[in-house]
C-alpha cells in the first residue's frame, strides 16, 4: 500500500494536479496533496453514478465553462478522483463567480487554492493521468477510448426573455426610484455575470419559434457553436440596451471589440469572463449616462461610476478618494450634497438593490450571496435588507417564489 501511494504521490508530482481516493460509504477520502474537498467530491461521485450505467468506464466531467474533474471506480464504494484541473488560466474574479452557488461551494477556498497550484492540462493529458494512476491502484490497464467526456451545465430559472430582463420597474412600493437607468445595470451584472452560458442556453429555448430571434445548433463543434452562441447574445443585449437608451455609438464599438476577441479565442477557450467582460463595459456607459442624466459634477460623477462596477468588492472612502484625485473630507461633502446620502450607505444600497436578483432568480445561500457583496457577515447584510425592503432575504425569496408559481 505505501509503494502505492508513492507512486500516486511521485504522478502527482510530475502533472501537478489533485489525486483522491474516495470512499463513498464512509466518506473517508485519501488526498494528494493533503487538502480535503469532501463537498467537491460527493459531487463527482454523484455525477458519475447518475451518467455513468456502465460502472466500468471512466468519466472525465467538463463543468462549464471548462473546469476538468475526472472519476474511475475502483471498487462497490471506492472512486479514483483527479482534479479539479484547468486547460487554461482563470482569474480570481472568474473563479469566485464560477464557484457561486454551486453545491461543492464550501470547498470553494480548498479547490481555488489547489486550481492555483496545479498545472494547466487537456482533456488528452487528463486522460493519461487518469489511465496511469488507475494502472497503479488496480494493476489493469484502461482504455482511453472508453472514457466518457461529458459536459455539465447547471440549470437555472430563467427569466422569459431579455426584454423582460432590461424593463426598468420598481421592486416594490417602496423603490419606486429604481426606475431609472441604473436598474439596466443591476440586472444585466447579477443576471449574466453570475449565472453565465447556462442561463442563456435556458433563455435561448424561448426564442425557438421562427423568428428574428431564432436559435439552432449551427455547429457540431463546440468552440464554433460557443462562438456563435456568444454573438447572437451579444447582439441582442446591445439591441436591448440600446432600446432602453443606451448610446448606439458606445455600445456598438464595445461589441465589435469584445466580439473580434471572441472570433479569435483559442481552441477550448473559457468564454464566461468575455460575457462579464461585456456586461461590465455596458454597465460603464449605462452608469456614465445615469450619472450624467442626474447632473453630477465629474467628480462625483467618477465615484458612483467605480461603486457601481465594483460593487462586488470591499469599497472605502479612502480608495474612492484616490480614484477620484480628491480628498476624502471633500469627496464625502461634495457626495451627500449632489446624490443626498453618504457614501457607505449609497454602496450598501447598491449592494441590496443587484441582491434581489440573486435571491429571486438563484438557488445561492443567503450566506453566500452576503459573502458574494462582500457584507462583513450575513447578520449585518439581513439586517440592512430589512432595514431597506421591510423584510428579510429569506421573505423577499419566499414572496418572489410565490408570486412567479
């Protein structure tokens, strides 16, 4: 057993990516390196007895875009598990909104930490890795050409269309101001940037009747397909963003950019961060256009624009002060003057508004979505919505649930 568990240890060592050997009766798992992904791992098994009818053959699981996991039985209740592994890299930002809401997400600092560390691999490669340490647990050979490469997509409710998506209105009674340009802002950076390909292949089943909208499978290749899929999306978030009074000019020099980076991708390219690239360009000229519409200095104009496309991470005064090239005292003065309230609370405010779509239209914890905004904890961030929309995160879910049944 020790010579085996060298010898996993030294291929470990030579490709650079996580070993397991898990026991799904007992849950007691054995990992190279020692870094426990106990939730990762009920996944994969999961996955595996739900696609795999034929328990000899391996599965190597793509979970979209392209994160790689690879699965092999060794007995009634012991797996072989390589990965999670990449074939490219990922930035910081992707993988925190990759790994939001999904149901391995407690692991999600151990599997950052591991994809950081381990090599970039393909599909070919990964399928080597798995045959040889199969070789070395059980002293039989696989046979590449029986294993299952199958790509994972999470389904997501999806909204009925983009029109529905981009139509400012008010939330309730109460927010009647979020009836302005901003709204196209909240929607469009919660909607896509979290939820990315699989919603739209969800929202792209309710353009299937003939129309100017019309969608099909134009390629048997999936970089080809991933392509096209992404330039009809664009397209049809610019027109809708255009129809709701976003300058046609900005809009179509973003997507002509974004698109051409898209047309000369890679093979197997991760096409996610061009989708949040996108929606975070419209986000920049719908939020200049809000600012404008409400005649804010420059200055202040400068500072709503960073909160709001940034809103996902920790803002102070301090940093906005510096973007801004003024002091904090007067960037602080000059603020609640022209917007009304004080900085911290304009932020929180943003912070609560892109929240309810995440609560109404994601299956995410409430503690991940505070975590998600960056709230010090879920106490404070309950606390503030309550405060805010005269219920909790959990009621507002509860009420949004209620109302689409």
């Amino acid at each position: 057993m020790s010579h085996r568990m060298q010898l996993l240890e030294s291929l470990q060592s030579a490709i650079n990516i996580p070993f397991c050997i898990y026991n799904n009766r007992t849950e007691i798992s054995f990992f190279i390196p020692d870094n426990p992904m106990p939730e990762l791992m009920k996944y994969v098994v999961s996955k595996y007895n739900s696609i795999c009818h034929d328990e000899t053959k391996p599965l190597i699981i793509v979970e979209q875009p392209s994160i790689f996991m690879a699965i092999s039985k060794l007995s009634d209740y012991s797996f072989l598990i390589l990965g999670p592994c990449l074939p490219q890299e990922h930035s910081e930002e992707f993988l925190n909104h990759f790994l939001f809401g999904k149901p391995y997400s407690k692991d999600k600092e151990i599997i950052k930490q591991h994809i950081k560390q381990s090599k970039l691999i393909s599909i070919e490669e990964l399928k080597d890795a798995l045959c040889l340490a199969y070789f070395i647990n059980t002293a039989q050979e696989l046979d590449k050409k029986d294993i299952i490469v199958e790509e994972i997509v999470d389904s997501k409710k999806p909204l009925d269309n983009l029109q529905t998506l981009l139509t400012t209105q008010a939330f309730n009674e109460r927010e009647k101001s979020y009836d302005n340009p901003e709204s196209i802002n909240n929607n469009l950076y919660s909607y896509f940037a979290i939820d990315g390909i699989p919603v739209m292949d969800e929202l792209f089943k309710k353009f299937s009747e003939p129309n100017e909208h019309s969608f099909t499978k134009m390629s048997l290749d999936h970089d080809r397909q991933t392509k096209y899929v992404f330039m009809v999306v664009a397209n049809k978030i610019c027109q809708e963003a255009i129809n709701s009074g976003v300058g046609e000019d900005a809009i179509n020099v973003i997507a002509e950019i974004i698109c051409q980076k898209v047309d000369s991708a890679p093979a197997y390219f991760d096409v996610r961060p061009y989708y949040v690239e996108l929606i975070s360009a419209i986000s920049e000229v719908v939020n200049t256009q809000a600012s404008v519409g409400k005649n804010y200095s420059p200055m202040v104009s400068t500072c709503v624009s960073y909160i709001n496309s940034h809103v996902l991470k920790k803002i102070n005064l301090k940093l906005l002060a510096d973007v801004c090239k003024v002091s904090e005292r007067w960037l602080s003065k000059c603020f609640r003057q022209e917007v009304g309230i004080a900085i911290p609370d304009y932020i929180n405010n943003i912070k609560l508004q892109r929240s309810l779509q995440l609560l109404k239209y994601s299956d995410a914890t409430i503690e991940e979505i505070s975590d998600f905004f960056s709230f010090s904890n879920q106490s404070y961030y309950s606390k503030l919505f309550k405060e805010k929309y005269s219920c909790t995160p959990l009621e507002y879910r509860n009420m949004s649930s209620m109302t689409s049944c």
